[in-house]
C-alpha cells in the first residue's frame, strides 16, 4: 500500500499536467477542476480547487524578488485571517521566476524570524497555471468567485477588504483588468511592428543609423498621431549639425583628429558615404521648435561622441566696405565673357552677402563675408568673379564702389570637438 502511494505521489504531477488543455483561461470562464502539486507552507503537497467551493479564490502569482509582491504579503496575510471563512490565497512562484523550493521556504523562513511569518499556501514551480493565466508583471492577482467562476484579473493594489466583500456577495465584481503585452520583444525596438504596442502610443523618439544604401538624402517632415517627425536621410555631421541649428556653411570650426570624417578632401564616394548617418526625430507637434533642436543637438552629441555647439571666435573675414571716393553705380555690366554668378535686381546687399555665404559645410577653406558698408539701398549688380577668385571679386565690386579687406572679427560660429574637450 506505501509502494502504491509512493508511486502516485510521483506520477501526480505528470498526470494532473496531461489531463489538461492548458488554454488559456479569461474572465468568466470557469475554472478547470485542477490539482497543482509540489505545495508548501500547507497542510497537504497539493492543492485541489474545487475544495475551494463557496469560497472566494485569489491566486496571487509572485516572486520573492519582486518588491511590489513582498509589499502586498502582509495585508493579504491579514485579510485571509479576517475573511477564513469567505476567502482562501494563494501564493503561485512559476517556473519563470527562478525561485526554487529552496529559495522560497528560505525566504518564508527568514520572514517568520523577523515576526512576519505567513500562513499562505505557496505553490512552487509552477506551469499549469502560469498557461492557464498567461502574464509578464508582476504581481498577477486572478480572482475566481464561490462558484468557481474567474471574476477578475487586477494587479495587487485591488486586493481591498471591500472588493472581497463584494465578490463573495454578488459573485461578480467590476475591477481594472490588468493589461500585460505578452509577445513584446525586448531583443527588439520597441513598438517597431507593433512590438510592445501600436505606433499611436509614440511621444517621442530619437534614432541615429548609419548609411542606408538605396535612401535619398534629404529632409523629411511627417505630422501624424498628434507627432511631428523629422527625418535626415544619409546626410554627413556636419550637415546633420547644420539642419540641427541653421548655421551658414562657412561659419565653421571643427577641432578634432580627424578631419576626413568631416570634409570631403578627394574621398571617394564609397568611403565619403561611411561619414554618413540618418537621422530621425519624433515629437509632440506643440513642443517648439527650440525644444526640438535642443533635442536633436543632445543627440548628435550624445551618441557621435562630439560636442557641437554655437559660440563666439575671432576669425579671419573678408568685409565688405564703401569706398570712400567712388559713389555706389546703380548698374553695370559685366566686362568679359564668363556667364554671371551673382546677379541682384533691385535688392539690398543682404542679399549678396546671403549668395557669397551660402557655401557647402563640408568643403574646406570657406571664406566668410560680412558687410559693414553701411549701404542701405538697393542696387543692381552682376559678378562674374567668385569666392574661388577673391582678386577678381574685389576688382569688380569696386566698379561698385564697394571693396573688400581682410579683417579679424567676434562673430558666431559652429564650433565642433570632441565631448567635453575645449
């Protein structure tokens, strides 16, 4: 007779596994008429559900390493002493958590030490139930009503004395049910194909990837979900620290090591192209746009390991100026054959200084203008001379009566090192 117990006290969890689908169970369903061995801190090895009829069941699945678990022990200790009659808890350590038998009686071991001991039934390394009532937080309370029916799925700060009340009186109980996304991947990025949840859930985002093979490079502005995304496709740094702050392309001073990462100085496409980066930004559509650009300059810094940013330097100009015998000519034409490069219409001087300024960020040897003529009218003009022939250029803007010289000045620039370097 002791050989016989001995052997179906072995095949009992095998068999009380086999005979059950192990689908999942929902609220208001009833529950399967189960047996879940390897039990401790009880009077029997098992627990059999349906000995629980007219009672209220709450399974709490827990660990002793979660906080939140260990936080709610106490109260629902008590309130099973308060409700012995009407209510029966019990505690369920999964398979998953990794705490062992040992783990756990040690854990109740040390409890009943420090005057905390509890009087729950504790089922270890479970996997029946954790199919049944498949979950990722923790804790996972499953309330089942006195006819054995699944009333509720809460987290632990709905175990209350007056939600027990309500359960075993009306059999029913309207309570939060306790959400938990069990595909998410978190080898993945999250929300990427729904990883985690939708898109809509999205208030903001940074992403910095290098070159994309088959991507344009350009700039793209998407509102949508309440969001304003930007995208920088294949741009180089400098360029992406241009988008960032709105700088000119010739107002700027990088000190680093390696300037082949920054200027394109005879590289070939192929390894120009590794200095390339895509970037992406998301954000509420009412931030401003100062928050924006804080953003995306913290990024490119953060994770390009540089420290861009917007100071005062004294730098070499070329600046423009009236010469002091000569009026400004309304118009003139061109001497020699070569096509114009600047033409102005009517139109201030702003507008040359914008057109001799406006120069590629990642070339090298930029010159920069500034106009302290004080002119304040507009002219006509045409050049044929560029900032590649700065003789020239001076040449015929004097036909203008303006001229150029060279000069230091204090002027805003786009300084570029490495992080948290001068």
């Amino acid at each position: 007779m002791k050989l016989l117990i001995g052997i179906l006290a072995i095949l009992l969890p095998v068999l009380s596994r086999g005979q059950y689908t192990l689908k999942p169970v929902h609220i208001g369903d009833r529950l399967p008429a189960v047996i879940c061995s390897n039990t401790i801190n009880d009077n029997t090895s098992s627990i059999e559900f349906s000995a629980y009829k007219g009672k209220v069941i709450v399974l709490d699945f827990w660990a002793t390493w979660c906080s939140s678990c260990v936080i709610h022990l106490p109260l629902m200790d008590s309130l099973q002493h308060l409700f012995k009659d009407k209510l029966q808890c019990i505690l369920v350590s999964t398979a998953t958590t990794g705490d062992t038998k040992e783990k756990v009686q040690s854990f109740l071991q040390k409890r009943a030490q420090a005057g905390h001991p509890l009087s729950l039934p504790v089922i270890i390394s479970d996997t029946l139930l954790t199919r049944m009532f498949p979950h990722r937080l923790l804790p996972h309370y499953v309330w089942i009503n006195t006819n054995g029916t699944v009333a509720a799925i809460t987290d632990g700060d709905a175990f209350t004395a007056a939600n027990i009340n309500t359960l075993y009186n009306e059999k029913r109980i309207a309570l939060t049910v306790k959400q938990d996304v069990l595909d998410y991947n978190e080898k993945q990025p999250l929300l990427q194909d729904g990883n985690g949840g939708s898109a809509d859930k999205l208030i903001s985002a940074g992403m910095l990837t290098h070159y994309i093979n088959g991507l344009p490079t350009g700039t793209r502005i998407n509102n949508d979900n309440g969001n304003r995304k930007v995208t920088f496709l294949n741009m180089p740094i400098l360029a992406l620290y241009q988008a960032a702050l709105g700088f000119d392309g010739n107002r700027v001073l990088v000190i680093t090591t390696d300037s082949l990462r920054y200027f394109k100085i005879g590289q070939r496409n192929a390894i120009w192209n590794k200095n390339f980066f895509c970037y992406e930004n998301t954000l509420p559509a009412e931030i401003p746009k100062s928050t924006a650009t804080s953003a995306m300059l913290c990024d490119l810094n953060n994770r390009l390991g540089l420290y861009g940013r917007i100071e005062m330097r004294t730098v070499p100009c070329y600046v423009l100026q009236k010469l002091r015998t000569t009026a400004v000519a309304s118009q003139r034409e061109t001497t020699g054959s070569e096509a114009p490069l600047i033409f102005l219409h009517n139109e201030p001087l702003s507008i040359l200084m914008q057109q001799l300024n406006s120069q590629l960020v990642t070339a090298v040897n930029k010159p920069i203008f500034l106009d302290e003529s004080g002119f304040t009218g507009n002219l006509n003009l045409t050049l044929s001379a560029g900032i590649n022939d700065i003789p020239a250029l001076k040449k015929q803007l004097q036909s203008y009566g303006f001229d150029l010289i060279t000069a230091a000045r204090e002027i805003n620039m786009f300084v570029l090192s490495e992080l948290n370097k001068p």
